[in-house]
C-alpha cells in the first residue's frame, strides 16, 4: 500500500480547486495586504483638537510635529538626505507646509528616523 501525505483526498482536491479557481486567474494574491503606513487624513475630516495618542510624550509642538512626520514617513523612508525626505511626503501628499518646512534643512544632513528630523526642526517648528 502506498503512503498518502495528503490530508483531504483527490475528490476534496478538487473542489478546493474549484473554490480557489477564480482566486488564481485574478492576476493578484487573493490575500489582504495591509499596509504599514497611516492612512492620510481625508479632505473633509475634523482637525484634531488634542494629541489622538494620549500619553505619547507629551503634546507640545515638537511632539506634534513628529507624529505628523511619522503618519507621511515610514520606516522605509530612512535614512535619506532632505531631498528624499522632501520628494517623499510629496508622494504620500503630504500637507504644503510640512514639505516647506522640510525643504528649508541643509542638504547635506541624513537623518535616521522621524524623531532625529523632528529634532533638527527644532523645539518650534512652523507647523499646523
């Protein structure tokens, strides 16, 4: 007698096949894909009147400031020069003034995370 691995049978095999049929021809993966990024606000939303993550740090302007950085800068968006981070949150469409007031770093400075550039901004960014 031959050894079967297979849990189901050919019939079972079939019908899964069947089911997955419309799934394999579609030309993408039948699977979620989530993304690792916030999503942008939306035109028509509330402006928030206080920091949504409660306890994050504290909510002064550099706080602020970080956390409107992190929601257009992922992780894969680091390490980059100004120009990167700039031609960056014009992809993700960022809001006008924050990309002004990303262009106005020196050219030359890299920055490794969201919270180095948050703090070459300064402790009174010109944001919001």
């Amino acid at each position: 007698m031959t050894e079967r691995s297979d849990t189901t049978g050919p019939l079972r095999d079939d019908e899964m096949k069947k089911e997955l049929q419309g799934d394999l021809t579609a030309g993408f993966s039948p699977r979620a894909v989530e993304g690792l990024r916030a999503e942008p606000p939306a035109d028509d939303d509330p402006a928030v009147a206080e920091d949504p993550v409660g306890g994050a740090g504290g909510d002064g302007p550099p706080e602020r400031l970080r956390l409107e950085l992190a929601r257009y800068l992922g992780r894969t968006s680091f390490p980059a020069g100004r120009d990167g981070l700039v031609d960056e949150l014009r992809r993700q469409h960022a809001p006008d003034q924050l990309v002004e007031t990303l262009a106005e770093l020196p050219r030359e400075q890299r920055y490794g995370t969201v919270h180095e550039l948050a703090s070459a901004l300064g402790p009174e960014p010109r944001t919001r």
